[in-house]
C-alpha cells in the first residue's frame, strides 16, 4: 500500500489550505475538463440535462467532488477509515469503474498547476499526485 | 486516419507558437522522472537522479527533455503525417530502448500540466481538449510498431 511520508503530507496540506478558497471553481473546471476531454466519462451523468463545462450540474458536482478531496485532506493520516461512506457509495451506488479515478485525478493536476503554478513545484507535484492515488484506492476498497 | 478541424489546427498553431520547446521539455521530462520515479529505469546512463533537485539540475535530463519536444513540435508542425513521423521512433523505443508504452501516456500528461503551469487561464477546456488529442494521436504512433 502507497503511503505518504510526513514530508509529503505537509506539502499536501499546506497546498490545499491555500487555495481552499478556490475550491469550487477548482472542482467546476476539473470536472468540465473531464467532461469534455475524455468524453467516455459522460456515461456516468446521462441522467444530468446540461453536460456542458460550466453548467449548473457540473458545477454543482464539481463542488460536491471538492468537498470530498478536502475532507480527504483533513483524514490524510486515515484515508480508508476516514473516507469509508464515500467508498461505501462508490463501491455499490455509484459503481465507477476505478479507471475514471486515475483521469479525474489527472484533470484536478492540470487545473491545481493552471491556478496555483508557484506552489506547484516538483516535489508539491508528486506529493498531490500520491495523494489523490491514495484517495482514490481508499475509494475503490469495497468493490471487490 | 485523424481528423483534424480548422479549429483545431488553428488551436494546435496559437498554443505551439507560445512553446518554449527547451523550457518545456526539460521541465516535463524531470517532473516525469520526479513523480513516476519507476521512469528512471530507462535512465541508467544519465547520472545523478537520486533527489528532485538532482533531477532538475541534470543536464542529460535537460538535453533530453529537448530532444523529445523537438519531435513533438516537428509533429505538431505535421499534424496530417504524425503516424508516418513516428515510424523509425517506435521500432527504436520498442526494439532498443524497451520502453513499455505506458510511459508515454504519463509523459504526455507532465507535459500537459508544464503548459498548464505556463499558460494559466489560457490553457482552458477546448485547448486542453485539442493539445491532449494530438498527444494521443502521437501516442498511438509511437506505440505501432511493437508486438
């Protein structure tokens, strides 16, 4: 199991206290680029009236996705515990096939680097790419 | 055979003319290399990788890193014969450097987010869209000739 050193955790946090405040934009764009850019993730939301980026749904969604990564943040030291209602959702409600995790995680890259790109350092870079993988593993413990 | 669009070809022009190709590759083949750590095992001759700072300092990163964005920009520069410019590069990464594909897929993504970084705001959903067909289409190319 992929776990964070302490080091890598503080980077994490310390990147996400910054642009908390931002975290809804964040989530709008996040999700619109996966929307648009890998199309076969419009699956999930055909019940959605306006797939558009920036539609109220998706930002609505988006808002909801942030809210997740943040309280992911706060449960750093216990993602699996922490986050088990989530997984329970995905797991059985939701049932997302665990490949979508790995390309949102990649369009949240793309628009934390677009809208804090000081911060986004190398080694800031790494650190978030580790988390959002433990996140979305601690999402996927239940599927099977 | 890929389609491109006018929009896209003029998309493709926009984002390319702003492309610094020795910043650029330099910086997404380290990030590579920093946040993909297992990338390094194709990296044996290169010297120092042992730490994010070593990997940024490394002029043999450096030098590659252009080396791989010059491709990429004479590809962008031949949007309509990407598959047969790739020819040649894929027997060399499949047959010499035993690359596993995979890797492409993750060195496109780093250069997706070096330009996010560059651009900002600029590298918004429609660009993003259309740079990351185009790092498909050369993925796929690269990718041929193995078996």
């Amino acid at each position: 199991k992929m776990s964070l050193s302490a080091k890598e955790k503080t980077l994490v946090k310390t990147f996400f206290s910054k642009v908390s405040g931002r975290v809804d934009d964040i989530g709008n764009e996040a999700l619109s680029r996966m929307l648009t850019v890998y199309p076969q993730t419009k699956t999930y939301f055909a019940h959605w009236q306006d797939l558009s980026p920036g539609s109220a749904s998706v930002r609505k969604h988006g808002k909801t996705v942030m809210g997740g990564v943040m309280e992911a943040v706060e449960k750093i030291d216990n993602l699996c515990e922490g986050l088990r209602n989530l997984s329970d959702l995905h797991a059985f409600v939701l049932r997302v096939d665990p490949s979508n995790f790995k390309i949102l995680c990649h369009c949240l890259l793309v628009v934390l680097a677009m809208t804090s790109p000081e911060d986004f350092s190398p080694e800031t870079h790494v650190a978030i790419d580790k988390f959002l993988a433990s996140v979305s593993l601690a999402l996927s413990e239940k599927y099977r | 055979m890929v389609k491109w669009t006018d929009a896209e070809r003029a998309t493709m022009k926009k984002v390319w003319e702003k492309v610094n190709i020795n910043e650029v590759g330099p910086q997404a083949l380290a990030r590579l290399l920093i946040v993909y750590p297992w990338t390094q095992r194709y990296f044996g001759s290169f010297g120092d990788l042992s730490s994010p700072a070593a990997i940024v300092g490394n002029p043999k990163v450096a030098a590659h890193g252009k080396i791989v964005l010059k491709s990429l920009d004479k590809a962008v520069k031949n949007l309509d014969g990407i598959k047969n410019h790739y020819v040649e590069l894929s027997e060399i990464h499949s047959e010499k450097l035993h690359v596993d594909p995979d890797n492409f897929r993750l060195l496109g993504d780093c250069v997706s987010i070096v330009l996010a970084l560059k651009f900002g705001s600029a590298f918004n959903c429609e660009v993003q869209n259309t740079f990351q067909k185009f790092l498909a289409v050369v993925i796929y190319a690269l990718s041929r000739q193995y078996y």
